[in-house]
C-alpha cells in the first residue's frame, strides 16, 4: 500500500498539471468506489470546478474544489497517472511481484481504470485500481477534516514536535507491540509497513518490544528516525516494491536504499548478520537480531 512518501510524492507532481484548471468531465467507471454519494451524480457536481488545491493528509490525496472536495484513497494498488494533452500512450503492461499488471508509462484505457478526469487543457488524470480497494469521497466544502476516516487521524509526523507530542500521546502502559503503535493511524498518520520497519531499525529497537519497555530516551529517537525515513522515501520519489508508481508511471529509487525491508534472510547492510523475517502486527516484519536485539526480561 502507498504510505506518505508515495502519497507526497504523487501529489507533489500532479498539482503543476492540475492545479487551477477547469473539470470538463469525470467518468467514474466503478461507482462502488464512490462511498457515501450517490455515483450518479459524480460528474454532474465535478463538471467545470476549477480545481483550488492539491494536498495530502495521511495517505489520502484532497482535491479541493470550489465548495466541494474530492477525496482519493489508492488502497493497495491504486495508482495516478497524469496524462499531458500532448502524452503518447504507452500500450505495454508488466506484472509485479504480487501478479498485478503496471504500466510503463502513460497507459490506455483499461478494465482496471475506475476513474477519468478530463481537464480543460487536454489532460487527464486516470485512476487505475487492479484489486479495487481504492475509495473516492465526496465531501461538502472544505470540511474533508471531519469526515470520520480522516478526523481519526494522528498528527502528521513530518511536521510534529517531538517532546510536545510524546509527553502527549504516547501509551506508556500500553503492552502491544511498538511496531503496532507505529501502524496506528490515530497515532501517526501515513506511516506504513515499510517505514515502520525502517525507523525501527534505525533507531536499533526491536519491533516486537512492548511500547512500554521502549525506554524513555529511545522514543524520540523513534520519532526522528520516522521523520527521517520518511523525508528520504520522499525524497527518492517513493518505494516501487511492487505497486507504486508515480504518475508518469515511472518507479520511485528508494527501494534500492532500504535497509531492512524486503530483505529478509540477506546480510544487515550495519553489521553483516543475516536478517530476519517474521511476522508482527499481523505483517511481515524484517528486522536485525544484532543491530535491534530484545533485551531479555
């Protein structure tokens, strides 16, 4: 699934080609994608706004419209491709890891692709979506804040406060695993798997450690290794592990820098052990048994 580097990075090279300009149409081609309105009326109330502005809070992308906002969620393997007036489609598919097809560019019209939105320029924005766990919101006004799967959500880790926000919100009692804090969503917003199992290693903690044996003095340095994954995964464009891609279709680099994830049983890049593979939190989990013991008890 996309986390917050993806998801930055997608909105961070569509808004040149979008912002500002005008919806000539939308054509959502799956209505159950569209929760909580009525699929009917999808094109009918996005024809001809202009679009404001482009955000991202958590893993979900906001388009803000003139008294309304579009809200995407990708899902597992959701992708937004910007299509210039003058793009040539790229017609070839390939198939990842996990058996989806991907572009390798522009791509055409497919089965797979939910949702089209045309743009008075020439453009286009398609939303392709093999497995369909993507979701589009309608939301009144600018109040996508309060809509009940975004005002869940933590604070966004990028721009927290370190001290401020552990004296705050951390669970000192709390016996689940530190890796489960760290997927919480109400707890940080757009931290993922991968990112989790990254900070985790970067800040040499085990990620089954009960978050109440984390010591008071590694917990900020969690925190920062969080920020800092996460500015490096934005950095190199995002993780192309398997789904992702940026919306020219091309793949992020930060996979090639990743520490732990995806690398179970290869050498620590630090100390040359053999990572591990298991499972916490109900996910795969690679971690360093040298540079992330767990202390006994």
């Amino acid at each position: 699934m996309p986390e917050l580097p993806e998801v930055e990075t997608i909105v961070r090279l569509l808004a040149p080609g979008i912002e500002g300009k005008r919806i000539l149409s939308a054509d959502l081609r799956l209505p159950r994608l569209l929760l909580g309105s009525d699929p009917g009326d999808f094109n009918p109330r996005l024809e001809g706004l202009r679009l404001e502005r482009i955000v991202r809070r958590g893993k979900y992308i906001i388009l803000e419209l003139p008294g309304l906002s579009l809200v995407v969620h990708l899902g597992m393997t959701g992708q937004l491709t910007y299509a210039p007036p003058d793009a040539s489609e790229k017609p070839g598919f390939y198939r990842t890891v996990t058996g989806m097809q991907k572009a390798l560019g522009v791509h055409p019209i497919d089965k797979h692709t939910h949702l089209i939105v045309r743009w008075e320029d020439g453009s286009r924005v398609l939303f392709r979506d093999p497995r369909t766990f993507g979701k589009l919101f309608l939301i009144e006004g600018r109040d996508w804040m309060r809509h009940p799967r975004l005002r869940i959500l933590g604070e966004e880790p990028l721009t927290l406060r370190i001290e401020p926000f552990l004296a705050k919100h951390y669970p000192d009692g709390s016996a689940r695993s530190i890796k489960a804090l760290l997927l919480d969503q109400s707890f940080l917003s757009g931290v993922g798997n991968i990112y989790a199992d990254e900070a985790l290693f970067r800040s040499g903690i085990h990620p089954a450690r009960k978050v109440k044996d984390v010591k008071p003095l590694q917990r900020p340095l969690l925190l920062q290794a969080v920020k800092d994954v996460l500015r490096a995964g934005i950095k190199n464009s995002g993780t192309s592990f398997s789904d992702y891609r940026k919306p020219d279709g091309t793949q992020g680099s930060n996979f090639e820098r990743l520490q732990v994830y995806g690398r179970g049983g290869q050498p620590c890049r630090k100390c040359g052990a053999v990572l591990r593979k298991t499972g916490i939190a109900q996910r795969g989990t690679v971690f360093c048994p040298r540079c992330q013991p767990l202390p006994k008890r």
